[in-house]
C-alpha cells in the first residue's frame, strides 16, 4: 500500500500492489470506486453484479455496499482507491449508476487502460510498487490539470459522514444540507442513500478492527451501538454475506498484508484525508 503525493489524497485513499507466488482467495470489503490493473495471471471477482475475469486493460469498479471476492491463480495486480471527491473529479458519471457494478477502464487516467497496464507490468523489479506508485502519481496530476474543482458539498458530505452522525437527520446538520439535497448528493457522488452510508460506515469500524486483530472474537468486535448481538449479525450478513463468525473462519491474505504493510493506517479508508 502507497499514500498518493501531496493534494492527490483528495481524490484517492490508496494506492495497492499485491503480488501473489500462488492461488490465493479473499473477501473484500464494501468500499469507495476502484481502479484495478490485472498485470500477471488470472484474476477473477465474485461480487453482485461483476463477477468475472478482471479486464486486461484495467477495469474500474463503482462504489459498493457488498462484499465481493477476489481470485487470483497466482500474479501481480495494482490499483487504486478513489475517494468519494475523487470519482467526481475523474470519472463524473453519477456514482449510483456504476454502484455494485464495473466497467472497462478506457481512458480515464488519460493514456489508455492497456498502456498504463503495459507501463506497469514493464516494472518488475523489487521497487516495482514505488515505481507504479510514482506513475499513478504522474498520471492523476495530469488528469486533474484539466478536471473541474472538487465539488463543496461533496467534501462536506464526506466530512459529516466520518463523523458517525446518529442518525440521518444529523447527518444533514453536520454536512449543511436539507434532507433533499443530502440525499441527492449521496446518491450522485457516493452511490447510496444517506441511511445506507450510515450502514455501512458503522460496520466499517468492525471491519477495521477485525483487519487490526490477529485472533478477533466476534462478540468483542461489535459495535456498541448495536442494538443486541442478533442487530449486528444481521448487519454483518448484510453486508459481508455471512455471519461474523463465518468471516473469521475464512483465510484473509490480503488484509493480512494490508495490516502488515499499513500497520498505522485504519482500513477500509472511508473518512477523508485529514
């Protein structure tokens, strides 16, 4: 995992390299819009309306409320984590139009998918992470150079959004919106209806202490807010498929390695950089 240089931490969260020496699988987390570049091997998603081989020319992926899995027979893969601002900027078709979905990528970065698919695979040294880290970093600056500003109620949507409000109407206090126009910029920018966010930025942080803990246990990881374990079970099936307890059985190398790599950092990242 890669930080982006300087004022690109408002478009995107993170940048990532996985490389993997043999078959792998894993369930990923609901997340913001994605970037993926399938380098080496066969890389394939299970996920609500993208299942599939991934594109070799890079494939983007809208913001999701589900889990998906990835599988990878063994190869190299990168990409990167639009923030909610970051999709608006470079992507701006509506968010809830690509949510739980994926298209190819084009020409989004500016070259095209498969050149900069090319352009990384080219970097296989032992610091071809920094390497693809330093282009996604020239590419984005680029594209941002002829992209509109970032949109103000995004940005505050985002900033409210971090803050766990208790409901949605203090949701819409904390981002200056009236209950209309919260809603019409949740949908647009973030994907999802203001309850739903809510959701699931409340199970986030189980997600992201289940990530920090070596030997987790299910009933020490809920959230307090819950109402009672079987609230949170539901929740947890909702969005991830199955129940805590299943998800802990399950191997998770890839956010194994996150928490190893990124020991500092929350992940999933859905607040705004600081």
């Amino acid at each position: 995992m890669h930080e982006p240089a300087g004022p690109l931490v408002e478009v995107v969260t993170a940048y990532y390299f996985t490389t993997a020496a043999g078959p792998f699988r894993d369930r990923l987390y609901p997340d913001w819009g994605n970037i993926r570049f399938a380098l080496e091997g066969e890389w394939s998603v299970e996920a609500r309306n993208a299942s599939g081989p991934e594109e070799p020319g890079g494939t983007l992926y809208g913001p999701t409320d589900r889990w998906s899995e990835v599988r990878c027979g063994g190869g190299r893969g990168a990409g990167l984590i639009l923030t909610p601002a970051g999709w608006d900027r470079l992507v701006g078709t509506p968010a809830h139009l690509l949510a739980n979905r994926r298209a190819p990528l084009g020409a989004l970065l500016g070259p095209p998918g498969g050149t900069v698919a090319a352009t990384l695979a080219a970097e296989a040294g032992p610091e071809w992470d920094r390497a693809g880290a330093a282009l996604f970093d020239r590419l984005l600056a680029e594209r941002l150079a002829h992209a509109p500003p970032a949109n103000p109620r995004t940005l505050a949507v985002h900033r409210a959004l971090a803050g766990r409000p208790d409901d949605v109407a203090a949701f819409g206090l904390a981002a200056g919106l009236s209950a209309a126009s919260l809603r019409e910029e949740c949908t647009r920018a973030f994907g999802f209806n203001p309850k739903r966010l809510l959701r699931r930025e409340r199970l986030a942080g189980t997600l992201r202490r289940i990530r920090a803990e070596p030997s987790p246990r299910p009933a020490a990881l809920r959230d307090p807010t819950y109402a009672d374990q079987p609230h949170f079970n539901r929740e947890f099936r909702d969005f991830m498929g199955t129940t805590p307890r299943g998800y802990l059985a399950q191997p998770r190398p890839l956010m194994a390695e996150v928490a190893r790599a990124w020991p500092g950092r929350p992940f999933p990242i859905t607040a705004p950089a600081d």
